[in-house]
C-alpha cells in the first residue's frame, strides 16, 4: 500500500460523532489520506463495527488506548502515522 500524504487522526471517547464523521470522510474528492481512530479508556462495540463498516472505503485503522488519560490516545495515535502530516 502506498504511503498516504495525510493523515487524519479521530479520537473518539464515545462514538456518538462518529458515524457522521466517517461519511464525510468517504465524501472527499481527494482520498490521500489515512483515517486513524483512537478510544480513550473505554472500548466501545459500536466504534470497532462503524470502522469495519468503513473498511471497505477508506484507508483507516482503529487503535485502544486503555489509560484514560487527557491527549494520550492522540499521542500514542501520532505513532501510528504513515506520513509526516497528521
């Protein structure tokens, strides 16, 4: 897979946004980009299956952060970025 020029970092406590977040993703004209989703101290259900729904177009991945700490998820999720720009 080639490297992605953006990517788009999510995180998400509760998935209540989500969704609709997702859609306007797969809306975009110019798909360059990778989405990561990050949950901060709680592992919800309905985030990993809105990411599997998602899977088949965009370029995402999900990841868990199980200490709830304030910007850890997003700090551990800039490690998972392919490219500079996040």
């Amino acid at each position: 897979m080639a490297v992605k020029y953006l990517s788009i970092v999510i995180p998400t406590y509760r998935q209540r946004y989500l969704e609709d977040t997702l859609k306007s993703l797969e809306r975009q004209n110019n798909r360059n980009f990778e989405v990561i989703v990050v949950e901060n101290g709680y592992c919800s259900e309905a985030t990993q299956k809105a990411v599997q729904e998602h899977r088949g177009n965009l370029d995402i991945s999900w990841y868990f952060e199980p200490l709830h700490f304030r910007f850890a998820h997003f700090l551990t999720s800039l490690g998972k970025c392919s490219k500079l720009w996040a």
